[in-house]
C-alpha cells in the first residue's frame, strides 16, 4: 500500500540523507518525493509517497524519523482528509499536422502550453496523479520527447496546519 507522509524539519545539510537512509534501510520504496521551503525561515518540508507492506511499518519508521535531531514534525497524511497535487511537464512533438489534436486534449485537461517552436509544445498540467496520468496516457499516441514530474505535495484540509497535528 502507500502511504503519504509530511515531515518538517530544520533547513540544514544532511537532513534529507538521513531520512532517506532511515526509509531504505526498512526496505521502503519511496515512490516520490518532494522538498521545499515553508511559510517558516529555516523549516523545510517533505512529502513522501512510499510504499510499504503494513501501517505498523510506516509507524516504526515515523517514531525513528522523529527522533532525528533535525526533524520538528512527521504526520502520516494517508487517512486524513487531504489535497494532493503533483506537477508535470510534458515536451511532445507538435507537427501542423498533429498541432491542433494536442492543444485539444490540452483544453479539455484545462492544462497549459508553456513553450511552443515550430516542432514542439511543452504542455503543464497541476492535479493528481490520475488526472496527470490520464494526460500521459492521452498523448502517448503522439511522440512525447521529454516528462519531468514532480513528487506530490500533500497538505491538510482545513485550518490545522502539520506543526499542529
């Protein structure tokens, strides 16, 4: 199964190695990962998508992650009422011929063109890995030269933010 898990922790060198460490050495595929700068100087927050067998597992690894001098908060986000939000970049060959199909299935995901040329479109899309996913597989039939995606971000519904959870 996976779990989605926020973690803030000091902005130092090394934080990110070390959680990373803790979660292999378990045997943990973190499937994605994302870090970035808070609404707080010196915080940074991680999200983590990965996969694991049992909730006890995710639980041993959140109470050694946390004893971690660096670390403030972790929270498994997975059974909280939550958004998700993954970001994607999508290069794809875009002849006059195929131009106007792409930039269709473009609207209907209420994605963006962010770059054209004579050969090329680079297409953005924010959502969650479905919608991002359907979009991949809607252009598959034409040539998509490069994908960069990113990890997902997780954050609560509601006003309680992760440091008060």
């Amino acid at each position: 199964m996976k779990y989605q898990l926020t973690l803030l922790a000091e902005d130092t060198p090394g934080v990110l190695s070390h959680i990373v460490s803790l979660i292999s050495r378990r045997s943990f595929n973190i499937n994605t990962l994302s870090v970035g700068y808070t609404e707080e100087e010196h915080v940074t927050r991680m999200s983590f998508v990965l996969t694991a067998d049992s909730e006890n597992e995710v639980e041993q690894v959140m109470k050694q992650i946390n004893k971690l001098i660096n670390v403030i908060k972790i929270v498994n986000l997975t059974h909280i009422d939550s958004i998700n939000r993954e970001l994607v970049m999508i290069k794809v060959k875009a002849d006059p011929i195929t131009r106007n199909d792409i930039v269709n299935i473009v609207n209907i995901f209420r994605a963006k063109i962010v770059d054209i040329n004579r050969e090329t479109l680079v297409i953005e899309l924010t959502g969650d890995h479905t919608k991002i996913d359907a979009l991949c597989e809607m252009l598959a039939d034409y040539e998509v030269i490069e994908v960069a995606r990113t990890g997902t971000l997780t954050m609560s519904r509601g006003p309680i933010p992760v440091k008060n959870m």
